[in-house]
C-alpha cells in the first residue's frame, strides 16, 4: 500500500464540559475528555474487569460552538477525526508532549429525553441532528452508532 491512513473512530462519554477558547479573527477550537471503556472477566477471579482510556478531543470553530451548547459530561458520543501530537515546554524548559483527536466530524448518541433524566444512557439511541428537538427511540441493544 503506497499511501497512509490516520482516522480515529470512538463511542465514548464526555467527562467534562466543552471548554471553548477563542481567537481574533473569530476562529475557536473546544476541548473535552472523552472515556472510553473496555470490559472483560478476569479468567482467574471470575470478577469482571473495566479499564478506563482518556482521550482529548479537539473541535474547531462552528462545530465547536454546537458541542458546547449541545453536549454536556456525561452525555454519550460517537467521534471521528485524525491524532495529533503536539510538542510543547513546560514551565522548567522540558520538552512535553500531547496526543489529541482532532475531530472532523460527531454524532449525539445521548438523547435530549436522557439529558434532561440525568444520563442514563440506552444503547443504541443516535441523535443525527444536533438539534435537541429531534429525539430518536432505541432499536436494539447494540453500541454501534449506525
């Protein structure tokens, strides 16, 4: 394969709010952790297991705006975009690094309805519009955004 591919696809949970930062000339980017969960049983207890990945998602501009007002922590969303690492220092000099998704597009897997009852999530329930008068019912018990 001659070319490269850098596309992240999550289903996460917002672990705080959007905090928004804004430019001259009226560009923003928005920034938010993002949970996402992986279960299993632990052959030798029999316990089942949950391991927790933090990612830090980046949006820019008018979809910035729209996860701010619409999404809150907790709320449940499907992310897509690329990884970024970016070089930084600290305050003593030392070189630091950070890895975000800088995200190109979102759908809102939580609906208005489960917002408002303190999110609960069911599977499976998309929200396609950011509109929050749009409310779709769950189909099946299935954790695919599609």
């Amino acid at each position: 394969m001659s070319g490269t591919l850098n596309k992240v696809m999550l289903i996460g949970h917002l672990g705080d709010e959007v905090k928004m930062h804004y430019f001259d000339g009226g560009n923003c980017i928005g920034r938010f952790p993002l949970a996402t969960n992986e279960t299993y049983t632990n052959k030798q207890t029999g316990e089942r297991v949950t391991n927790t990945e933090w990612h830090n998602i980046v949006v820019r501009n008018k979809a910035a705006e729209i996860c701010e007002k619409y999404l809150s922590k907790g709320d449940k969303v499907y992310i897509e975009g690329r990884l970024k690492t970016r070089k930084w220092q600290d305050d003593k000099g030392n070189d630091r690094y950070s890895t975000e998704i800088q995200c190109s597009d979102f759908t809102f897997l939580t609906t208005k309805n489960e917002s408002l009852a303190g999110h609960s999530p069911a599977p499976n329930t998309p929200q396609a519009n950011p509109s929050p008068d749009v409310v779709s019912e769950p189909n099946d018990t299935d954790d695919l955004p599609f």
